[in-house]
C-alpha cells in the first residue's frame, strides 16, 4: 500500500527539481526553494527508515 505522505512529498520535490533545472540562476527565491527541496529530501528518508 502507497504511503500518501510520501507520494506527496515526493511530487513536491520533483516539482522543485523540475523548477530549479529550468532557473537560469539562483537567486533569494531560489535558494528558497533550494531549502524547501532538502527539508523535502529529509522528510522522505526519514519516511524510508521506517
């Protein structure tokens, strides 16, 4: 059975991904985002270990 935590942090992170590769450069707002996606990455493992 899927984890519905899970499957939406990991769509938030690959939306982030998804925005981060289409920045040109980064900037205040990316950076941002940049500390969304890691917090994101975190939760997901820490969903894993379990």
């Amino acid at each position: 059975m899927q984890n519905p935590l899970r499957d939406k942090l990991e769509s938030a992170a690959l939306r982030l991904d998804d925005f981060l590769d289409a920045a040109m450069a980064l900037g205040p707002r990316e950076n941002i985002l940049l500390s969304a996606a890691l917090d994101i990455a975190q939760a997901i493992e820490m969903l894993n270990q379990d």
